[in-house]
C-alpha cells in the first residue's frame, strides 16, 4: 500500500513535468513524419549527407546515409538528441529526485519515520521511472503514428516504429535503475542530478566517440548507447542480446539501488 | 505492545559518523504517558537520539525499543502508532498544506482524527491549507509540522524543537495541545533547548552533553541536586571570608555575602549564620536554567 501511496505522490509532484516531456515528444517525432523526404527530394538529401562530414553522418546515422528512405529517417527521430533529451531528463529527475532529492530536502524523515519500508521507497521510483518513461516513448510514437495518418509515407506503418519506442524505452529505463542506485547512495538531489547526468551523457558520448574513432571501438559495448540502434531495429528487427544486456543492467542498477538504500541512514 | 512495555528504551546506544562520537552509550528509559524533556545544547546529540530511535540511522552500538518494538531500519508497522516533528521541518514546496497532511496521513495509515482540533487550535485555515506550502512562513510550516506528527492520535510523539518560529500565543496554544494529548494517555518525547519549556511540560528530563548522558530524573531532582544560592545580609560587619569553606563565594562584603551551597552544607550554615548579627537571609533553588548551566559549565 504504500509503494502506491508513494507513487500517487509522486505522479502528483511530477505530472506537468511529464505531461510537458511526453508532449515534446509527440510534437518531435509528428514534426519528423512532416520532414521526411518525398521520394523526388531524396537524391538532393542524398547529396547533401555525402558532403557531410564522417562524424555528422554518424551521428545521423549510418544506415539513413547509405539507404535513405522514410523508415530510415524516422528511426532517425529516434536516435536524434531531442527525444533523447526528453527521456533522459525524466529518468534523471525521478531517480535523483525519488532518493536522494528527499534526503537532501529533508523530506525523507517525514516518510523514513512512517510505517515505509525503503523497498517500497525504491519499488515507488522504479515504478514512477518505468511508467513515466512508457508515457514518453508511447506520445512518441503516438506522434508518428498521427504523423504517418496526415502523411502516409510509402513502406512504413506506425506499428514498425513500436518496436524502436520499446527499445528506447528499455534503454532509459535501464539507466534510470543505474541512476537510482547512485541515488540511493547521496545525500543531496543536486549531487545524485550531476551523477545521474554525467553518466547518462559519458554513456552518449562514449558511443558516439567509439564509432567515430576506432582506436577506442572497442569501449563501445561499455556504453549503453551501443545496444540501442534504431535504424537496425527496423531494418532487422530487436537483437535479443541488446534486450537482455539493457534488461540485465537495469536489473543489476535495481538490485543495488534496493541493496544500498536498504542499509544507508537516512 | 505489552501493558509493561516502556514507551522507548535506549540501552547502550552509541552512533559514529567517521571519526566523530554523535551519541556515546546512550541508556534510558521513558514509561508510557509521561512527557519527557531532553535537553542539551547544539550538537550535543538530541537530534541524532531521535533519528536513531526512529530507524532513520543505524546505530554504531547499543540497541533501542520503541513501544515494545525492537527498533531496525525500515518500515515496522510501529511506526504507525508513533508521530515525529522533525528539528527542520521541510515538505514538497509545490504541495498544498491540505494535500501534505492527507499524504502523510495516509502513509501512517491512521485515521486523522485530531487534525480539525490541531488545525483549530493552531490557527490553520482551510484557505492556507489550500495554498502551496512554499508559500508559508517559517512560523505556518512549524504548525503544518505539529499538525502532521500528531494528527492521527500517536501513542509516542517524538517533537525536535516543537516550538520552534512560534510566536508566544501560538507557544501557549501548543501547551495546551501537549498537556491534552498526555491526558489521553500519549508519551511524549520534547526535545528543547528552551528551559522555561522543559520546565512547565515535562515530568522528566535528560541531558545530553557532547553525546553523552549527564543527567536522567525528575525536573525536582534535577533543580534538587543542585547548588542552592543563599544571600546573608547582616546587621553588623563579619568578616565573610569564613564562609568560604561552606561554599563558592559568589559576593562578600562585611554587611553581605552571596554564595552557592551544596543543599547538605546548608544546616551548618545556617546554624553558622545564626550566631551572626543576622539582618535578612535568602536561601534559592536554582532555576532550571541555572542548573542546566551548571551541568554545561
């Protein structure tokens, strides 16, 4: 009971917030069904990425480069920063927020001295992460889908794209359980933020840089980022190994985060 | 919890945070419907005490019962029964007051029952409770914090510096409210500094100094125990330096002596001052704010 009592709080506290990331969202991925090249403006696109230089083509995405097409370039809407943005922000602030954004508050006694139990704190932000982030990734998708009904675009359905939003959705879940362990173990909401952050965006930065630059290729499998590949996802389908190395991490991150904050004082 | 039960136990309760002793081989005990002052000043480990005797620390040593209940981190459902008014009161800023109690209120799964009396007597409005708590002043906040740790009638309230920002009514009003709940049957347990405080609410006392216990009894005990003052005003000239031996002399001139006395010196000084030409003699228990003095001195 009072894993949803905490919960109901914390939807209380953060729903603008989330309202306000989901409809960013929508917005982004709709606007990208708008911009997606007619098949007459492709060569011209096409012409303009091969001037690009390596590392812009990368960050766009290897696979719209080389085969430029709708479904190419709305799974480009979803490695784009933007959407990345939205989601990394709600699984930084519900997991630093949850924790140690209480301690530091000093609102944890208030709950801390109630019948609580920290596994009910821990089971309440897991579950605020996941389900706000579900919110997100799904305007997102409800944004295409909207889009692809105003605009339908030859060879992509919504549904294609509802295997990529389960992924990004797996993947922010999964560095918000990582984020909620550090969490557990801060005292301040300002801290657990930048800890939260800083390895969200190394996490980023690392994948891009591991692509770019193949003397440090082989730290790519350290970042998250490597196991989330839209423009694959949709050319070949979910890799079941991306899934259970995001799950397992996830789990791990949980796992700790239940461990530590189980043991800490308060 | 067993009719026999102590409202709380400490035995032995020790906490380190690193290098630093917070709370040193902490033992006591306060019995059920009594209201117990613990006073000491900052630093000295009352606030520690409380979080330890809520589960919110670890302790580093020793162990502790709260209304029966073994006290362990986490979430025991005796905590149900208890209600805590933290040192530095802090909420959710975009919360409503309203919304803040029912919140709280439904985590300590009790009814609210004494809430409209509290909020009555503490002068909460339903048009304040319905703005932002952010938008409180120090003083609001404090009574949201009354309000929200005895709301749903608690057998133990642990109160840290309850009346803390409160202007003197509203003081006089929080009396009252603790005065009540203690006919009911509630132990409470006040931290303060304010001795007048301790003085007027509390049965008995403790105090802690540098994390250790230096007293544990009655308020009466605590004020017996200590040094009485006693002024002599003589008819004559003395000599006052005698008087020494008898006490610390506080003041001495030939018609005058001040001095504080050990309460077993007094008949013999007493009997001392009676062979004096003896003009006026004024023999004071300590307040309690000298006797807390005296223990920090």
């Amino acid at each position: 009971m009072s894993a949803g009592t905490l919960l109901a709080h914390l939807w209380r506290r953060h729903r603008a917030a989330l309202l306000l990331l989901a409809a960013g969202n929508a917005l982004f991925h709709w606007a990208i069904t708008r911009v997606v090249p007619a098949a007459a403006q492709t060569g011209f696109v096409r012409e303009l990425l091969d001037m690009a230089p390596a590392p812009v083509r990368v960050l766009v995405g290897e696979d719209l480069v080389a085969n430029l097409s709708a479904r190419g370039f709305l799974g480009f809407g979803w490695v784009h920063p933007f959407p990345l943005l939205l989601l990394g922000v709600w699984a930084v602030r519900v997991s630093a927020g949850a924790l140690a954004g209480e301690i530091g508050r000093g609102t944890m006694d208030l709950i801390g001295s109630r019948p609580v139990s920290r596994s009910a704190q821990v089971t309440a932000a897991a579950l605020g992460l996941v389900g706000g982030l579900a919110v997100i990734a799904l305007a997102g998708w409800a944004g295409t889908a909207l889009g692809l009904q105003m605009r339908p675009l030859e060879g992509v359905a919504a549904r294609d794209l509802l295997p990529v939003a389960a992924m990004a959705l797996l993947l922010f879940a999964s560095a918000g359980c990582v984020a909620l362990f550090v969490s557990a173990t801060r005292r301040e909401g300002g801290a657990a933020v930048s800890w939260c952050a800083g390895l969200l965006a190394g996490s980023y930065v690392l994948d891009y840089l591991a692509r770019v630059w193949s003397a440090i290729a082989f730290l790519r499998p350290l970042s998250l980022f490597s196991y989330y590949q839209p423009q694959r996802i949709l050319r070949e389908g979910v890799a079941v190994q991306d899934v259970a190395v995001l799950a397992a991490v996830g789990a791990a991150g949980l796992v700790l985060a239940f461990g530590v904050f189980a043991r800490r004082d308060l | 919890m067993p009719p026999e039960a102590a409202a709380l136990t400490a035995d032995g309760l020790t906490k380190r945070f690193g290098a630093v002793r917070a709370l040193e081989d902490l033992s006591l005990r306060v019995e059920q419907g009594e209201v117990f002052g613990f006073l000491g000043p900052n630093g000295a480990g009352k606030t520690t005490t409380i979080r330890l005797l809520l589960g919110l620390l670890a302790p580093s040593g020793g162990r502790a019962t709260v209304l029966g209940n073994a006290v362990t981190l986490g979430g025991a459902a005796w905590r149900s029964a208890v209600g805590y008014l933290p040192g530095e009161v802090a909420f959710w800023p975009q919360l409503s007051g309203q919304r803040t109690l029912d919140f709280l209120a439904h985590l300590s799964q009790r009814e609210p029952v004494e809430r409209a009396a509290l909020l009555d007597r503490l002068g909460l409005d339903a048009a304040t409770l319905k703005r932002a708590v952010h938008t409180y002043s120090d003083g609001m906040r404090q009574k949201l914090g009354i309000v929200q740790a005895l709301q749903c009638r608690p057998r133990l309230a642990l109160l840290d510096e309850p009346t803390k920002g409160l202007d003197p009514l509203v003081q006089q009003a929080f009396y009252e409210i603790v005065a009540e709940a203690r006919r009911r049957g509630t132990t409470i347990f006040v931290s303060s500094h304010v001795l007048a405080e301790v003085q007027r609410l509390c049965d008995r006392v403790a105090m802690l100094r540098v994390g250790r216990l230096v007293f544990a009894g009655d308020v009466a005990d605590l004020r017996r125990t200590e040094r009485r003052r006693v002024r002599a005003v003589f008819a004559a000239d003395v000599d006052p330096q005698p008087f020494a031996h008898f006490g610390a002399l506080v003041a001495a001139s030939p018609r005058e002596i001040a001095l504080l006395v050990a309460q077993e010196e007094l008949p013999a000084l007493v009997a001392r001052l009676g062979m004096l030409p003896l003009a006026d003699l004024v023999v004071e228990a300590p307040s309690l704010e000298e006797a807390f003095l005296e223990r920090y001195r």
